[in-house]
C-alpha cells in the first residue's frame, strides 16, 4: 500500500510539474496568435492549445473561453514574463512626477491596499502607447478598447496582468485623485524580453513611462467596491458596467 501511494503521489508531482512547464508554453503561444487571429478566434484556437497541457492545466479551459480581446492581450503581456523571469520588487529606484495633487482628506496608498487606477503606459524611446484604460484605441489585431479602469492590490508578490513591478512603486505614495508620472526602468518592466502589448510591441530591454491617476484606495475591498457598481472586478474578464461615471472618491480614510 505504502509503494502504491509514493507511486501515486510521484505521478502526481511529475504531472504538475509538466503542468508549469505546459502553462508558460501555452502563454507564449498565446502572445505569438494575438495579432493574427480575428477575435472569434481567439479563445477556440486558446482552448485547442490548452487541450494538449497535461493534468491541472487544463482546469484554465473555462477561464480561457470567457476571455476578452483585451483580458487574453493582458494575460499574456503580464504572465508571460511574470513566470519566466521572476522580478525583484526592490531591484531599482523610479522616477516619478506628480501631474495633479491628490484630494484633501485622502491618505497616501501603502503596500497592501487595493486601488482602481487608470494609467496609459508608453515606450519611453519611441513614445508608442503598448496599454492604456481610457478605450478607443485600436487592438494590434483589430476592435477598440473601451473604458476599462484596472482594479488590482499593492502587492507585488502577487503578479497582476499588464501591471509591472514599477507600477507598484509608482503608486505607493499617491493619494485618490492624484495623477503621477513614472518613468520605469527595464529592470522594474518586461526586462530583456520583447512583449506584444494589446497596442503595441514593446522591444526587448525598454524603458517604460506610465502616467497613473487613482479612482479608489482602500484597505477593505468591499467596503471600496460598494461606490464603483462592478467596475474592474472580475479579473480576466473585468467588468467595464458603471466605469464611465466613476470620479475619484474617497471611501477610505
């Protein structure tokens, strides 16, 4: 009995390790077949691939068939260098510029707290727009993005999609209301990888500037959440109902 359960549990740490290694494949082709596949495409050709990922893997067939256009273009300019190339959270300092003062009464965003921004995000170098939350920019494989503000936590042990380690830093600080300029180094980016952004290609080893504006700060995100309808929740698939009427507030004090 004891040599059948190491041999099952042996299968099972063989089957998760291929598993990993089956996912990261997976992402990298996902970031390779955005810009050819018309959108209807998208999420079959998504699920075909994942269909050949062994053992838990495949748990991401019903996450990968609700994806939006814009949801897939994240994930796989997020998780793609998130699990190849494990960042530092501490590994450079940033440069930042604040554009607009914060409002009156609002407390500055620590590590931990949950924030829904809107930020556009831009190749230093060249100035091109690889991600933006404002909508009405065209897809690099078709369609327009709509207003879609982002709602993620300060914690950068826990990668987001589309949000880079400079990004983190770059919010600590700010207060609800406040717009921030942030040059990023490739060290805090996408590192020595060349990404496909949902609006353009970012080289290889580019610096990164991102001017952020926060909408919401909070500690409790429920609490956060009750004056935003659904706005950003869901992840992947975020909700974009009630984003246009949300002005920055303050629900956390």
């Amino acid at each position: 009995t004891k040599m059948r359960m190491a041999s099952g549990h042996r299968r099972r740490s063989a089957c998760a390790h291929l598993a990993f290694i089956g996912t990261c494949s997976l992402l990298l082709g996902v970031v390779s077949c955005l810009i050819s596949l018309p959108n209807e495409k998208l999420s079959r050709a998504a699920v075909r691939s994942i269909s050949r990922v062994p053992c838990a893997a495949r748990n991401l067939r019903g996450p990968l068939e609700s994806l939006s256009r814009r949801g897939a273009m994240r994930g796989a300019l997020a998780l793609a260098p998130s699990l190849l190339v494990m960042k530092n959270a501490d590994s450079a300092e940033i440069s930042t510029v604040t554009i607009t003062d914060g409002l009156e009464g609002s407390r500055a965003a620590q590590r931990g707290d949950w924030v829904l921004v809107n930020y556009v995000g831009k190749v230093k170098s060249s100035g091109q727009v690889f991600d933006s939350t404002f909508g009405g920019r065209q897809f690099l494989n078709g369609g327009f993005s709509e207003y879609q503000p982002r709602l993620f936590q300060l914690n950068a042990n826990n990668p987001q999609p589309g949000i880079v380690p400079g990004i983190y830093k770059a919010i600590e600080g700010m207060k609800v209301g406040e717009v921030r300029r942030a040059e990023i180094t490739a060290a805090d980016g996408y590192g020595a990888m060349a990404i496909v952004g949902p609006f353009a290609t970012i080289p290889a080893n580019s610096d990164l500037e991102y001017e952020i504006e926060i909408l919401r700060l909070g500690s409790d995100l429920q609490r956060m959440m009750r004056t935003t309808s659904r706005c950003g929740q869901g992840g992947q698939a975020a909700q974009t109902s009630g984003c246009k009427d949300i002005r920055p507030e303050i629900t956390d004090y």
